[in-house]
C-alpha cells in the first residue's frame, strides 16, 4: 500500500488481501494472478498462488510485489481449475518467507491452503493447545495455527463441520479463503471485521477481499460474505453452497476500510467506497468548516474526502448558512503532486534526511498555494511527523495559513486485528488534546471527524462498529484491554461439543 495519511512515510498499513477462484475448465492461475494485482494495495511483502489440479496441491509463494513474485513459467507450473492467493503485508508473524502466504500443509486426510487477512488475539494459545497435542510449527505466524486446527478437526469430521470447530476456537479478526484439495471456501469471522466478498465469472466464482479484484476478473459481484459464514465452491466452477456457521448480535466492521485501507472503486455493504469517503468529507465540512482560499488532499486516500469537503463548502458557509450566490466557496485543487516512484522502503540514514523524507514523495504547486489560506484534508493522524512536515511544506510554498482537517478520528490505541499501526508510546493522539495536536504540528487550526459522523455516514450503529483505535474498546477480547460489548473468549483445551 501506499499510504496516504501520517503514513507517506510510517502510518497504519493493511493487513493483507485473499482472494479465491473455481473455475469450470481453465487455470485458475492467471485469473488469481491478475486478482492478486488487484489487491496489491493491501500489502507489498510477499504474493502467493496455491492451486489444485484434481490430484495434486501446486503451490509458489515470494517476496515482494505480485508482479516480481511470479514469472510465466511460475504461472504455468500452477495447473489446476482451482486456486487461492494472498498479498501480505506482516503484522503478526516474523517478516519472512516463513510467514507468506498461502501456508499449504498436507496431511492424513488431504491437503490445505489457507490465505488469512486479519488477526487472532489467542493465537498464542492454541498454538500451545496444539503442540501439546504433538503439532510441529514452521512460522511463528497466526495463520499456520488456523490450518493446523482445521487440519486436526478434518481427521474426524466432514469439511463444515470441521470449520465450524475451529471457528469455536478462534477468537479475533479473519477472512479467509482455503482449499481442501481442489474445493475453494470462504470464511468470514462472526463480527465481519475484515471484507470478503463473492462474485460471479462468465465460467466460474471468486471469492476476495475487495469487489476491485472482482471487477479485474470482468465479474460481477453477487454480495458480501456475511459475518460468520462459510461459502463453499463447487470444484466445477459452476456455483457454490452457503452456510451460516455462526450467528451474533452485533458485528463488528472495522471502519477504517472505508476511510482508507480499501480502493475507492470497491462495493462494501452495498456501498461504493469512494462515495462513503466523499459523504465523510462533506460531513467534516458539516462539523469543521474553515473558509479558506482552497482546499487539498493529500494524495491519494485524501482525494474524495476534499472533493466532498469543498463540495459541501459550496453549499452553505462554515456557520451553516446557505452560501450567496456570489460566493463560490472553498476551491478544490490539487495542491501537492505525489512522487509514485519512491518506495517506503527507502533508506533515510540521518534525522535530517527523514525530516526531509516528505519532499521525496510529495511536492506543492507554489502557485496553488502561494498568498493563500489552505486547508489540507488527510485520512490520519498517526505519529504527527509527516502532518508537521505537511505544514511545514504549505508555508515554504507561500501558504498564509494552513488548517489541517481529518477524515477519521484521533487515533488513541494501537489495532491488535491486523492493522500494522503505531504503538500507544507512538500515536500523537493517545495522549495529547487536539489542541496540543496543532501546537505540535504548527497547524492554524485543526480538526477531526466524530464516531458519530462515521458510524451516521456508514449508516449503522457504534455497536456494530470496530472503533477499537479511536475509543480503546474493543469487540474482541485482547489482552489487558478494554472491551465495548460482552464478550466470550473461547476456552482452549477443552473439548468441541458432542453434537456440533
């Protein structure tokens, strides 16, 4: 991913993307290939692509991004009318080849690939469950642990009834896409933290992350995979079987996929993600208007947000008012041209070339900026580095003022479900004011959107929100954290019910 807010240089970074396809009768390996580039925003470490040709798993996962990560003869070698794949960004498990994925495993009764985004928060213990049990581990990663479970259940029961177990046993943030042998299934967790969708090919069905990956395939998407079910493809290509594995009051969607981690042409809930981030724009006009001479984003996560923002400042003023007809409101412009070709990997050795860091990767049009009042609308504030760097930037450039404006929250607390984001010590929120934000940054003004302006834009209820970074609460039970609703963490060890 290429991150827009705080992130140019170290903000919060996906997790990862999974896709799955079964298709009637040609390789699945091009058409997960082409998904896999599709999904590339949600991690650049390493691709993978395991495929099943009805006797045999053929499996290539590397490091790196989907384009170097395979070559054509890694894709012929990858026979098979079904697939799975996986771009990874790590956030649990060590950066290695080790932890990439699919992680395929074969055993007594056949053999398994799983691709995972998300987070398990008690990983660790059914990694000692399971070893007790004489389970050898190859990663230090919460994905092998998922397949290691499975693989046990499958010894003694049929394919869902085996998922359904292990999904009584994990506890935190999944959606996954597996193949058992050459059958392609898609989980989502019972709170529907991470996306996963369906969609339909001229000759098959495709399970991924994002609609995006969908619409690179020229499919068309069906739905959303509900929280806590199981989808199954038939291994011809020709349709699939559902089934409702497990049932809660509550979800719990993590909003950030809509304010910045998923593509703007994605379908999530029925909702194109590049409206809900002009809606959430217009409502931080709504709550946080400021009249100036113009308004920009950083590109690109900002981009929609500012269009929705001047949009709205074209309609009424900053007090709410109808706008005269004279007045043309805050001008929308793109002020700070993006340097794509600078990866985040780029080593900078010395304090001043990181406080520099930020001209690498992002340059103002001085005439857009010069002898004018400026705001500038981001997705986050994480650390505050690169916001003070923005600001600074704006007033070398000629700015009179420079407003910052949030389309999210104050981030307060670290994401234990796979969000590679900053730790309590290092998120400028968890212990500062907003006031004390815009010191720090040397801003003119600053302001975030509220919970209640997301959850309204999303519309849906706090309850059904993952809101863990912006509150401290969590609908997951972690470790020496707060939680926002009740919650029952599974007992590991003990044995799965009799007649599940």
């Amino acid at each position: 991913m290429e991150p827009g807010g705080d992130g140019i240089a170290a903000g919060p970074r996906e997790k990862c993307g999974v896709v799955g396809v079964a298709l009637e009768d040609r390789p699945a390996a091009r058409p997960l290939y082409y998904a896999l580039y599709a999904l590339q925003h949600r991690g650049q470490e390493s691709a993978g692509i395991v495929t099943h040709d009805g006797f045999q798993q053929h499996s290539h996962v590397e490091r790196g991004l989907v384009g170097d990560a395979f070559d054509l003869d890694d894709l012929e070698s990858l026979t098979g009318t079904t697939g799975i794949g996986h771009v990874r960004y790590p956030t649990a498990g060590s950066l290695d080849k080790s932890c990439a994925q699919p992680f395929s495993v074969s055993f007594k009764s056949g053999s398994l690939g799983l691709s995972h985004n998300g987070n398990l928060v008690n990983a660790a213990e059914i990694r000692d469950d399971l070893a007790h049990q004489g389970h050898a581990f190859t990663s230090d990663g919460d994905t092998e642990v998922i397949a290691h479970d499975l693989a046990r259940n499958l010894l003694d029961a049929d394919l869902v009834r085996a998922v359904k177990r292990t999904m009584e046993r994990i506890h935190g943030s999944y959606s996954l896409t597996i193949m058992h042998d050459d059958t392609v299934l898609g989980v989502r967790d019972p709170k529907g933290n991470r996306p996963l969708c369906i969609g339909k090919l001229d000759d098959g069905y495709v399970l991924a992350s994002e609609s995006a990956a969908i619409d690179t395939l020229d499919g068309e998407l069906v739905r959303d995979v509900r929280p806590g079910e199981l989808v199954v493809l038939e291994s011809d290509g020709t349709g699939y079987d559902t089934y409702q594995l497990v049932e809660e009051d509550h979800t719990g969607h993590c909003f950030f996929e809509h304010v910045y981690f998923a593509r703007p042409d994605s379908v999530i809930d029925d909702e194109l993600v590049y409206e809900v981030r002009r809606n959430l724009g217009r409502k931080l006009w709504e709550e946080a208007g400021v009249e100036t001479d113009v308004v920009m984003p950083v590109p690109d996560s900002g981009r929609a947000f500012a269009s929705g923002y001047a949009d709205a400042a074209a309609e009424t003023t900053a007090d709410g008012d109808p706008r005269p007809e004279d007045d043309d409101g805050v001008a929308f412009a793109e002020g700070l041209m993006k340097n794509r070709y600078v990866g985040r990997t780029f080593i900078m050795p010395t304090q001043d070339e990181r406080e520099r860091a930020v001209r690498l990767k992002l340059n103002p049009i001085r005439s857009t900026v010069e002898g004018k009042t400026v705001t500038i609308i981001d997705d986050s504030i994480v650390r505050g580095t690169t916001s003070t760097q923005l600001v600074d930037l704006m007033k070398d450039a000629g700015a009179e003022e420079v407003h910052m404006r949030i389309g999210a929250p104050p981030i307060i607390a670290p994401c234990y479900l796979g969000i590679d984001m900053a730790t309590r010590d290092e998120l400028i929120a968890a212990d500062r004011s907003t006031e004390e934000i815009r010191e720090a940054i040397d801003a003119d003004s600053l302001s975030y959107l509220s919970i209640d302006a997301i959850a309204e834009t999303l519309g849906t209820g706090h309850e059904d929100l993952c809101l863990g970074c912006v509150t401290g609460e969590y609908p997951f039970d972690v470790e020496d954290e707060a939680t926002d609703r009740d919650v029952d963490r599974p007992a590991i060890g003990e044995s799965p019910p009799a007649d599940d």
